[in-house]
C-alpha cells in the first residue's frame, strides 16, 4: 500500500543541501587556515610558520616520490606546489623582502 503523506519536492532538496553544508562546516573545522583565528585575512594576520610547513610537505613529498621513481605522481606533486596558495604567498614575501 502507497503511503498517504506526499513529500514536498523542495523539502528533500533543501534536506540534502543542509546535510552538505554541514559536511562542509565541519571540515571547514578540521582543515587549519593559513590565517591566525581571530585577525582578518590580510597580510598581516598571515600564519607564515603553516604557510612554510606546507610547502615543506609537498616538497618532502615530492623528493620521496622522486626516489621511488614515481614520475607522474611527482608531476602532479609538482603541480600542486606550484599552483598552491600557500607558495604564492611565499614568493611574493620574499620578492618584498628584497626590494
């Protein structure tokens, strides 16, 4: 027998989103910023020491990858470093630190 009770389209819709929003949230959480807790995301409220051990891991990564021949893994680490936020932030600090 069909169940009486007709479900709204919209409210499985809205369901779904709410439950991805919060998958979202809390990874938000558990995925640390570049940028100190409670400055805004400026210059200088920038964590420089999670920005260099970022790009230290990849780097790390990369050498391990290149010691066990893995060439396309360390293509795509490569990449990854590359288009990083995190090592464009350190090589614009160190093009002002020059100048």
């Amino acid at each position: 027998m069909l169940s009486s009770k007709v479900e709204d389209p919209w409210s499985s819709l809205i369901r779904v989103v709410e439950i991805y929003r919060r998958k979202i949230m809390t990874y938000s959480k558990l995925t640390p910023s570049i940028y100190h807790p409670m400055r805004e995301n400026k210059w200088t409220g920038t964590n420089w020491s999670k920005v260099e051990k970022t790009i230290e891991n990849l780097q790390h990564r990369i050498t391990k990858a290149t010691e066990k021949g893995e060439h396309r893994k360390v293509r795509n680490l490569q990449r990854l470093l590359i288009r990083s936020f995190s090592a464009r932030l350190k090589a614009v600090r160190i093009v002002a630190q020059e100048n």
